[in-house]
C-alpha cells in the first residue's frame, strides 16, 4: 500500500479500494505511520559512532 502510493504515486482513493478500506482517512493512516518511520532521525545514525 505505502509503496503504491509513495513510489509509483498512485492516489490514495485507487489504493483505498484496492485495499477495502471503507474510509480514505484509514488508508491515509497507514501511509503516515510510514512516513514517520521513514523519517525517523535514527535511521541514519552510524552505530559505530556509539560505540565505546
């Protein structure tokens, strides 16, 4: 679903009946959720920086 929507740009109605969401607001969730993990700062922390 995210990849559909965020990479190939499909719109989120098309991926929302694709999927049987019966709200856009529940297929809009989904893809935020994954957004802020995409997002997220650590992601892009080098581990070996932390270590001792």
């Amino acid at each position: 679903m995210n990849y559909s929507v965020m990479e190939l740009g499909l719109p989120i109605e098309q991926v929302q009946h694709t999927v049987g969401h019966s709200s856009r607001t529940t297929t809009e969730g989904y893809v935020s959720k994954h957004l802020q993990k995409k997002n997220d700062a650590s992601l892009h922390w080098n581990e070996s920086e932390f270590t001792i």
